[in-house]
C-alpha cells in the first residue's frame, strides 16, 4: 500500500524516511538512543534541540482514555457521610478523631446535572429498583418486576447502565447486564456485547473479559469490541495485556482504527515512551489518518518535555491539515509556553481565545478564568466573570478555582454562594464542595477548611476519595503531615471497596520527603504499592528525593526498580551519582 504523506508529522510518502519522520516527533530524553527506541538508526533524534525534560509539569488537559463505545468512563461518586449516632455525624469530628467513615454501601446519588429519569408507572422506576436490591436477590426481585407485567426497554437500560457507571457500581452494572442476558430481555447489538465486555473486565479482570469473547457470536467480534477491551487494558496501564489485544486486532485482519492507534500513543507516552515512534510509523504504513485527539496527544508529548519548538512544529502541521485547535488544545499550549518562561505566547493565545469568547464561543470562559488565573492577573479574571452574565454550574467551578488560585478567598467564596441561589438547582454537586475545600488547602486555611467540612456535613454532601484527597491536601499544606498519614491509613483500612486517590499517597511523600524523612517515605511508598496503581516512576522520584534531602545512599535503587519493572529515568541517574558523589567526598573527608 502506498503510504500517504503524514503532515501532522513531518513524514514523507517515502517509508524510507519514516523512522526519521517519527521521531522528529519525540522529545529528546537523555540516556535513550535509537537503537533503545527501536533497534535501528535513529539519526536526527537528537538533532532537536529540545531542553532537558520538565521535572514536575503540571497536567494540562486530562488523560482520559475514551472508550470506543461512549459512556463507559465517568467521573467518581462519593461516599454518603453517615448521619448514625455511631457514625460521622460531624465533619470535624471526622478531621480531629483522624476520619472514621462507616458511609453506606451505596455511593450518593448526584442529581445536579443528570439526565431525569421517567417514571413510567405508580411505582418506583427501574433505576431505583436496581440500585436498591441487595445483590443476593438481585434476579428474583428482577424477575418479579417482570412478572408484574413490566417490560423492558433499550433506552432504559441505557439510562440505568449510565447510572450505574457514573456511581462506579460496576458490580451491580455486571448484574444487570447478566439478568438481562440469561433471560434473553433483549436481542443484543454491538453496544450490549461492548458494554457487557467493558463491565467484565472492570469488575473480573482482563483476563475474564478476554474470555467473554469467545461466547460473543462471531458477527459481534469486531474492532469495537477488540478496542472495548483495549481501552480497559490502557486504563489498568496493563502494557502486555494492550499489545497482545493490539496485535490480535491485526492478526484477525480487523480494520485498525486511528481510535486504537490512540490507546497505544496514550499507553506509551505514559509508561513507554520509546515505543510511541513505532505505532507512529504503523499508522502511516495502514495509512491511518491522525485524528484531533492524535495531534493533541504528541503536542502534550512534546510540551511535558520541554520541547516547546517541536510542539510548535507539531500544532503548526495541525493545522496544515486543516484540524483547527479547539479550546482545550489552545489552552493546553498556552500553559506550556507559561511554565516554558514564554508569557508574551501564552498571553497572545489568550487573546486568541478572548475573540472566539466575543463570537459567542461562550466555552472558552472556563479556560480565559483559569489562565488569567496563571498569569496572576486578578483584574482580567474579574472582567472576564463579569462578562458571563449567564453562568452555567461549570463556569462557577472555573471561578472558584481561579480566585483560589490567585489567593483571593473572599471572592471564590462569594462565588460558592452565588451558585447556591442557582435556581434551577436541586442538590450541588459534590465536586464543587470540593473545589471550595481544595481552596483552603492550597491557601492553608487549615481553620476555614475544617469549618468547611462540617458544613458539607451539614448539607449531606457525599464524601469519598475526591473528598480524603482535599482533606489530606488540607492536612499536609497547613503542616499537619501527620494527621494527613492517619487519616489516610484509616479511610485505607475502613473503606475496602473504594481506595483513595494515587495523589494522595504521592502529596504524602512528597511531604516526607521534603524533610528527608526516609522512613515515613518508604512507609507510604510501601502503602502505595500494595493498592496496586499501575506502574509508575514518580513515586520512585519522591522516594529518591527522600534519599537526597537525608543525604543517605540509596544501595540497590536500581535493582528495586528493574524487580518491579520500571524504567529508570534520567533523573534517577542523576540523583544516584549526586548521592554517590557525596558518599565518596565523606569518606575522603573522614
């Protein structure tokens, strides 16, 4: 097949050029040739120019692996807070006694934005029926309501399957889908084998969802289903699990979509850089076209490294291609021109963006609030909000972190209680709450974020690991180090279910290790890695950085790191010859 000219980036027609081609796409990382990327002859990989990797740049968009069928990622539920005598009745009590939280078994619901559900008959709808049945008599109460002469309809199992997902209560999800299959409800399409394998490998594991498959009729075995399970195998960072799934899409001689080239670039920028040049190269070779989000992706690839010149390069053939950035894109590149030292680019993009605001492209509030915000440029944020005269929830959330990022606490509060007197809303959604919490943490109101908490008690707001995440956050920027590491370890304990957020192991070391205080660092580094979070290099940074604040060697780091697989990155080998360095000018000294 002859293989199309990849503007997007830089390659040629000619496969000859394509290695070369790819990675002018990389950034330049030190210590990793050609020959680690691919065996070959890389020649111009290095020839770039790009600066030294960014240590610690922060997300600018988020990393969403999107599923080939819609619907199936969603945003955390909470937990309900307890209101038994025995349980937390009172939020500061919560923070003080360092947080014992019975909660229900069934996350909160949050009506704030949801779609409403038809209640078709007298009694309760089909939602509440499932949420509420305990799951040992999940298909008899099923199987009643059907004799009582409902039926079931496809838009409504939709809805509930949506529900259900957006609670995180995949087990129930898997419940229902099996019901309605063992009683063959409805014939299933491709969405029901999609959704039914997504629901497996949630709940049971990649390795049960590979084996669904097989009982799949064999029309249904298609790319959809094969990327359903390779979205899975990204979300887990499961790399082997997402070859074997990628190579068997080739093998079975499905289309291989630019959707599942997607999934591969995210799992490799992420966990194995090196490799993101050869599904480059394959998608030029099947003569995949890149997508919107391909180009968004690398910008984000080039721009966490530094490179600056080759992001330019990248959204330039972008738009080469006739894909405009959309808001997102724009506002991922003005924040890595912000924290590359450009101001004068990011603050012509912000203008760029203010003019899409003036054609009433009333999305782009959000992102001008947050990055007038980055600019510390109080003044402009309070034009811009004034400007939105009809705010929607989500603007709201944009204000309340932008004042709190510029430190201006009375106005993100004055923002909070505005949307309070909303009138179309029904019951606030817990992210808002925690928005308004995480505002007192960053600006270390440790008295106000208390006080905070036990109003959201007071409202029945949900708590969960979005809300143990501000709280530790609370905790650790007001110096409470730790009664941020019992609260943690007992929300761990007490809550089997539901594990707290990645970052709140990582704020915890992190804080540690800025005392150089090996032991606790280890100790949560050790917490961290029996939850099981897929493989990941940063906690060996903060853990080395523990090391280098306590200037104590580190013996057997890199062997530490090859047991669990992980790649040793250049900033590893600099901390170790730093620490090696001053071992040996102490003995020289001694």
């Amino acid at each position: 097949m002859r293989a199309q000219k990849f503007r997007g980036f830089g390659c040629s027609a000619a496969m000859s050029r394509a290695r070369s081609a790819a990675a002018h796409v990389l950034p330049v990382f030190s210590g990793i040739t050609g020959k680690n990327l691919t065996g070959g002859s890389w020649r111009g990989l290095r020839d770039v120019g790009c600066p030294a990797p960014s240590q610690e740049l922060p997300s600018c968009y988020a990393e969403t692996v999107l599923p080939s069928v819609r619907g199936f990622c969603s945003e955390p539920a909470e937990r309900p807070i307890s209101t038994q005598p025995n349980g937390m009745t009172d939020a500061l009590k919560l923070i003080e006694t360092e947080a014992e939280i019975p909660g229900s078994q069934i996350p909160a619901m949050d009506h704030s934005s949801d779609t409403k559900l038809q209640d078709k008959t007298n009694g309760p709808c089909l939602f509440q029926i499932v949420l509420d049945v305990p799951s040992n008599s999940f298909r008899n109460v099923l199987d009643k309501w059907i004799e009582d002469g409902n039926h079931l309809d496809r838009n409504e199992v939709k809805l509930v399957l949506s529900r259900l997902r957006k609670q995180r209560l995949y087990r129930k999800a898997l419940q229902f889908m099996e019901w309605i299959e063992r009683g063959k409800l409805l014939n299933f399409e491709e969405f029901d084998y999609a959704c039914h394998l997504d629901l497996i490998a949630r709940h049971n594991g990649i390795k049960n969802a590979q084996g669904y498959i097989k009982r799949v009729p064999l029309p249904f075995r298609n790319e959809v289903l094969y990327e359903t399970l390779l979205v899975n195998c990204v979300c887990v960072g499961n790399i082997q699990k997402a070859e074997e799934v990628f190579k068997e899409i080739k093998d079975l001689s499905l289309p291989l979509t630019v959707s599942a080239c997607n999934q591969m670039i995210l799992l490799y920028k992420r966990f194995a850089r090196g490799k993101v040049a050869d599904i480059l190269i394959l998608m030029e070779k099947e003569n995949i076209k890149p997508s919107s989000f391909t180009y968004k992706v690398m910008i984000d690839f080039k721009g966490r490294s530094n490179d600056l010149p080759g992001m330019e390069l990248i959204l330039s053939e972008m738009k080469a291609c006739g894909i405009e950035p959309d808001v997102a894109t724009q506002t991922m590149v003005a924040k890595f021109y912000m924290y590359g030292g450009l101001t004068e680019k990011a603050e012509a993009i912000v203008k760029e963006l203010e003019m899409q605001l003036l054609k009433d492209h009333r999305h782009a509030i959000r992102s001008l609030l947050h990055l007038y915000a980055a600019l510390n440029k109080p003044d402009d944020v309070a034009r811009i909000w004034k400007l939105c005269t009809e705010p929607r929830f989500e603007d709201f959330l944009a204000a309340i972190k932008a004042w709190g990022q510029l430190g201006h606490i009375e106005q993100a509060e004055e923002t909070f209680e505005a949307l309070l007197k909303m009138p179309e809303l029904e019951k606030l959604s817990f992210k808002f709450y925690i928005a308004m919490l995480n505002v007192y943490a960053d600006n270390k109101l440790l008295v106000k974020g208390k006080h905070f908490v036990e109003r959201m008690s007071r409202d029945g707001c949900p708590i969960g690991p979005l809300t143990w995440d501000a709280i530790i956050n609370l905790y650790v920027k007001s110096g409470e180090v730790e009664k941020a590491d019992s609260f943690l370890l007992n929300v761990a304990e007490e809550n089997h279910d539901r594990r707290p957020l990645f970052t709140s192991y990582i704020v915890l070391m992190k804080a540690y290790a800025k005392r150089g205080d090996i032991y606790n660092t280890e100790k949560i580094f050790d917490r961290l890695k029996k939850v099981e979070y897929p493989g990941q290099t940063l906690p060996y940074h903060v853990l080395l950085e523990a090391y280098v604040n306590a200037k104590v060697p580190a013996y057997g780091f890199l062997q530490r790191m090859s047991g669990h697989k992980v790649r040793p990155t250049t900033k590893v080998y600099t901390d170790l010859r730093f620490l090696d360095t001053l071992q040996k000018e102490e003995a020289l000294q001694g």
